[in-house]
C-alpha cells in the first residue's frame, strides 16, 4: 500500500506532512466514526489486582489510584443477558493514555482468563448512538452497562465482526469522577 506522505514526530503528538505542503487538514478524522484521539486508557484483565499493581509500577514506573470494588456492578452481555458483579479495579494516575487494572470474578465479561489483551477505553458523549453507528459498521457489542433497548448505560465493549482490537465506550459524563479519582480524592460515581 503506498502512503503519499510520511508521519513525523512533534513533542507528543504525530503530523502527518505531505509532499509540498506544510500542513494537511485531518480529513480522514471527519469521517471517522470514533474520534480515537479520546482514547484514555488500555484495559488489563489480571487475576491478582495487587500483584498487577506492583508489577507494572515497578517495570514500567506508573502509580495506581486506590483500587476500588464496584459492588454490585449490572453488566450485559448477549449470552448471559444482565449479570450483577463486585469488579475490583484500578488505574494508573500518569497519563494521557493510562493503564486500567482489572480482578473480575471467574464466569464474567471481566474474567482474567479470558485474557483478550484486553481493550482500549474511548471517551464519547453518547454511548448508545455511537454503539449504534459502530454496529451499522460491521463492530458488535460485547457486554455493556445496560441491555441496548436501555440504551447502554455509561459504557459498553466493541469488537469487530471478525475479531480483532475491543474498544471501551465510555460515557463523557463520567471523565469528571474519573479525573478526581486519579488526582487521589477517591472515586464517587
């Protein structure tokens, strides 16, 4: 496949710089579905939340928030229809893009066995609408907060039709909660 330009590094960030042309507006980002920019984190599924915490801190130099359990947590799944979990996780405080830190109980979406690698988390203003977009896309929904004739609830996971990469919608309404959190005053949802 030939790319008619090359991407060069700029403190942070990538620039895409054509043959002749100082700048090129992003017109591939106007016709995307997700505005992948909004990634935030990279989900790990992990059998022993303490021992992921130490390991990653230690090999890769990031700090976690407190771990918190979400106790009686409603996930949706179209196998399993709506299941009530306690899911205890975590994330690291360093960012932009962060390591999300997950125990869920054996038999769930979130069971460290099934070990997907797992997901990227992705900040959107509606997750029902752009759950709905990404299906008419070839993606299927995975698990979510509610059934999708309840909309979603404030997140849901994606996958492609043919496998590959999961992506995490979350709800924008819940970046304020998550940003107090990773600044150490505690997670209030």
């Amino acid at each position: 496949m030939h790319f008619p330009g090359r991407i060069l590094s700029n403190p942070g960030r990538l620039q895409f710089i054509r043959e002749g042309l100082d700048t090129v507006p992003p017109a591939w980002r106007s016709n995307s579905l997700i505005d992948y920019s909004k990634a935030f984190h990279t989900g790990v599924l992990t059998p022993d939340l303490d021992e992921a915490i130490a390991f990653y801190s230690r090999t890769l130099g990031v700090t976690f928030a407190e771990p918190v359990v979400l106790q009686g947590l409603q996930v949706w799944t179209p196998e399993a229809g709506v299941t009530v979990i306690d899911n205890r996780f975590t994330f690291s405080i360093e960012g932009p893009m962060r390591i999300e830190l997950q125990q869920g109980p054996a038999g769930s979406f979130f069971d460290p066995a099934l070990s997907r690698g797992d997901h990227v988390g992705i900040w959107v203003d509606d997750v029902s609408a752009s759950a709905a977009e990404l299906t008419g896309e070839g993606w299927k929904v995975i698990a979510a907060g509610a059934p999708p004739e309840q909309g979603h609830g404030l997140f849901a996971y994606l996958m492609p039709e043919a496998g590959g990469m999961v992506i995490e919608l979350a709800s924008e309404t819940l970046r304020p909660a998550f940003e107090r959190w990773w600044e150490g005053k505690g997670l209030t949802l």
